[in-house]
C-alpha cells in the first residue's frame, strides 16, 4: 500500500497558521513512509470561494516549500460524480428522498430548540414512499444512518473514540439542486484520490462520525483517522486576529523565514527528544504520528521569533543580501546600486548576528544606503559631544591612512584609543553614531570597512562639523 496523505483548505478565507501546520504534517508523514501528499481545494462553497484566495493559498504553501507531489483536485469540478455517488446509495437504500419544505425544516428546529433537544433532522421521510411527496417541492438526498450501536474512530492521535448513533441524524449527501454537500463530496474525493491516511485539525472530529457512515454505506475501505490538536494563543483561547497574524502570509511580511516558521510548527504540538532545530530532511526521517500530543499546542511568538533569529543566522548571506535589499525599497524607498549592495552583502554576516527577523535585520542595514546627512536617533544625537566631535576629527584623520580592512582598522582604533588615554569603547560610539546615525551596527571595524573610505570619512567629517 502506497501512504497517500492530502492537505484540502477551502478559499473561502487565507491559508491561517493551523492549515500550515497541517499540511505539514500531512507532507512529513507522506514522505517518512515514502508515500505521495496531495492537495485539494475544497471549493464547493460557490458563494464564499474566491479565485484570489485560493492563489494566495498556493502561494502560501509553495512559499512554505509544501507544494503537492501532482496539480491541485478542484472539488467543484467533480460535482457530477460526487452526484452519481449519492444517487448509488439511493438505489443501495443506503439513502432516501426527503421532500420536507424549507417551512417544515424551521418549525422541527425550532420544537426541538423549545424542547431542549439539539435541532436534528427528526427522520419523517426515512420510511415513507415518495410518492406521498408534495407538488412542487425538489427533494434532497439524505443519508439514512444507522440508529442503533455506535460508530468508532480508531484516530492515530486521540486514540478510540465513539459516539452513539442515536445522536446522529440523517444528513443531506444532496442537496436539491443536485449539488453536494461537503461532507458527502469530502468522502467520495478521498476515495477517489486513494487517500489512505486523513490528517487533519480536531474540530473535524464530529464529521468524522458522519462521513464514516458513508463510506460504510458504499462499502469503501476506510482510511485512517489522525486528528490534530487545535492551535491555541498565549492565553488559551482559540488563535484569532488579537493575538498577531493570522495569514501565513502575514508572517512572511513580518520578516519570518519560511524554513524557520515550518520547524516552528513541526514542534507545536509533536515532539522528539529536546531537539528544537530541525531541517527539513531531519523532520522527514523523525516525523511520525505518535510524536503528535492530544491536547491543544499553544503559539509561542517569542519562541517562534527565537527560532527564526536560529535559522536566519544559519541563512546564506547572498539571500538575506537579496531580501534586505528588496525590503529597503518597499519600506523606505532605499534602492541599493552595485556599490550598496555590495556593501550590505559585506556587512550581512555582522548584521545578522543580533537579528531575529527579515524586518529586524532590514532597519539594522538601513543605515548603508541612506544618503547623508543621516537622521539620528536621540540616543546617537546625544553621544555627539563637542569633546567626541574633536575626537572625531582626530580619528578621521588616523583612519583616512589606514588599509580599509577589519583587522587593520581594528589595529588602528585600539591604538589611537591608548594613545589618547581612554577605552575603546569611548571611540567606537560616537564613531558609530557618526557612521550609521544610531548605537547599534556590527563591530566598528567591520563597520568602517563595508562603507568604504570615502563614505566612512565623509560620514565622519559631516558628523563633527
């Protein structure tokens, strides 16, 4: 048996933090059993399904690498067989015509409301003959579902759990228009698709029961069911928009790496030893189901912004080079030429270092490309002393016959700072307020070097002015 796993969101809102994590799953299981991972796009909801969303979807994942092994299954292209399907059952009498008018429906929901019940389908057409329909009325097709025992999921992650089929109605496979309902159309595409193993979030629990039924009802091989737990905020309630972004995407313009939100997401919620850094290839060989805990994980932001700062620092300086530059012209309109990004490529493995995301590390490397005279941020205004401006004009000067390189700018900084009787440090500051307009860069000699001596030296000069 070859594992087939399938990720399936409905464009009727962004791929949202949950679905991410999701899909992954589904990918890493696929790929430890050497299986296939799929993707549909469940847009049966005609209303609410929209082409814009479901790009952004496809860009999510793909920015996420989580891309299906074959093109995306569009659900509502396969009406027509969804549609066969229920009419097989019909004939099986595994499903019945129901001609109850929309009146009917609203008085049975609210007697059972009034009654205390939970507003369920009361059956009144399971047994009775079409033939005592009413004029006018188009039936839909509903599921006549078992009404004694009980149906069991044997989930890989919340082990046995059953529900009594008393609590159960029979659900419409059908609706009158001939048109599916999403449970019916979920269960034959998955069928269809050879899926083996269905992965997804714990509030499907309840459909689960249901679509079991139907599978039963057409004598299906049953997939098996892994059902995870819900993401929650820091404080415990259901992630939402008050807790930071909801769209994946939101992320990427946050300044998050697509590999260190993934690895984020693979340890929410599943668990392998205390290693908290992992490739993509790693997760592949450790990923298993029984890793995956029961109950609910929680979104950790600073966590998540400490794992990023990880794999940004682990991140080829070229790419980073590329992003920052990218980002500097959509957020300042800073547009790098050859002579800054080289510079910003330069200084990148310095830059980095203190950086936790894309955007952390795009205002540190502002600095490179603004024209002067730089604004300043109070904390830099305030080191700019008359006494450190004369000192300024005195370093200018050391540094104008220096080589400018690292090892021999740091060389002769440490020396003018002993010739003059004070630290180094009480040079490098006013010397880093004058060249990047804050207190903040990479080491000063790293510093001096990727701006180059003109731009360093008319930086100084127009600081001690």
């Amino acid at each position: 048996m070859t594992v087939r796993t399938r990720f399936a969101p409905s464009p009727t809102g962004q791929l949202h933090i949950g679905g991410a994590r999701a899909a992954l799953f589904n990918l890493l299981f696929s790929r430890h059993h050497g299986g296939e991972y799929l993707l549909r796009i469940e847009d049966t909801d005609r209303e609410r399904s929209t082409a814009a969303n479901t790009q952004v979807i496809l860009d999510a994942l793909d920015w996420l690498d989580l891309s299906p092994d074959m093109p995306p299954v569009f659900q509502s292209t396969r009406q027509a067989r969804h549609a066969e399907v229920a009419q097989q059952m019909l004939a099986s009498g595994h499903a019945y015509l129901c001609f109850c008018t929309a009146e009917e429906l609203r008085e049975m929901r609210e007697r059972a409301m009034a009654e205390g019940r939970p507003p369920r389908y009361d059956g009144r057409w399971r047994d009775r003959d079409p033939a005592e329909a009413p004029p006018g009325v188009n039936p839909v097709i509903r599921l006549r579902a078992p009404q004694e025992g009980e149906t069991v999921v044997d989930d890989l992650v919340q082990g046995s759990v059953r529900v009594a089929n008393s609590e159960l109605d029979d659900m419409i496979i059908l609706r009158s228009d001939g048109t599916p309902t999403y449970l019916h159309a979920v269960v034959v595409d998955d069928h269809d698709m050879a899926i083996t193993h269905v992965i997804r979030g714990d509030d499907h629990m309840t459909n689960t029961f249901r679509q079991l039924q139907i599978y039963q009802g057409m004598g299906w091989d049953l997939p098996r069911f892994a059902h995870l737990p819900l993401i929650h905020g820091p404080d415990g309630a259901k992630l939402s928009k008050r807790h930071g972004a909801v769209s994946v995407l939101e992320y990427r313009e946050q300044g998050f790496l697509p590999e260190a939100l993934c690895n984020y997401l693979l340890r929410l919620g599943w668990g392998h030893g205390d290693t908290e850094v992992l490739d993509r290839e790693e997760a592949i060989r450790l990923f298993d189901l029984d890793g995956v805990g029961k109950a609910a994980a929680r979104m950790d932001f600073s966590k998540l912004q400490h794992i990023n700062g990880v794999w940004l620092r682990r991140a080829d300086d070229d790419r980073l080079t590329r992003e920052v530059i990218q980002r500097l012209a959509a957020a300042h309109g800073l547009h790098a030429d050859a002579t800054g990004t080289a510079r910003i490529r330069t200084l990148m493995p310095g830059l980095k270092e203190r950086a936790k995301t894309l955007a952390d590390l795009t205002e540190s490397a502002a600095f490179l490309l603004r024209p002067t005279p730089l604004p300043f941020e109070a904390k830099a205004l305030a080191l700019l002393t008359p006494e450190s401006k004369e000192t300024l004009r005195q370093v200018a000067s050391v540094l104008a016959a220096t080589d400018f390189t690292p090892p021999a700018l740091d060389t002769a900084l440490r020396q003018f700072a002993e010739a003059a009787g004070r630290k180094l440090g009480q040079v490098a500051q006013p010397l880093r307020a004058a060249l990047t307009g804050s207190t903040m860069s990479p080491g000063i000699d790293e510093t001096l070097a990727a701006l180059g001596r003109e731009e360093a030296l008319a930086r100084i000069a127009l600081a001690a002015a």
